[in-house]
C-alpha cells in the first residue's frame, strides 16, 4: 500500500524523548519522507511527502526503531 503525505499511523510503546527521536530519525530515512511528527501524547506519527510513499516501509522503520503500527489513518 502507498499513501501520498499526511497519514497518520497510531503508534504503541512510545514513552519519552529518546522514543520520538529514535522514531523520527528511522522514519526520515524512508524514501519520499520529507516531514515527520511525533506526538508523544497520543501516540501518532503523522509523516508527510513528495510523491508516493510505501505504508510498508514506514512501519518497518517504526519497528526498527522499536515500536509497533497498532493503525493507520
């Protein structure tokens, strides 16, 4: 599956600063990944791009970086 910028995917096991960077710098490296945000609160990670981006690989570098997708919007 591919979105196009602004989707949002809820996120479980996030609980501080080192967790929003750790996710942030995974999430970036993503082909076509120009914005990403991290709201420790909720729990969502918006990421935003130029062009298609592949879902898959966003929840793969959200895994990498220790944390799993429970859902995206």
């Amino acid at each position: 599956m591919e979105t196009s910028g602004g989707t949002a995917y809820q996120v479980s096991g996030m609980t501080c600063g080192h967790c929003v960077s750790s996710v942030t710098e995974e999430v970036t490296e993503v082909p076509g990944v120009t914005d990403v945000k991290v709201d420790l609160a909720t729990g969502l990670v918006t990421v935003g791009g130029d062009g298609p981006i592949d879902a898959a690989a966003i929840a793969a570098a959200i895994k990498e970086a220790g944390y799993e997708v429970v859902t995206v919007s």
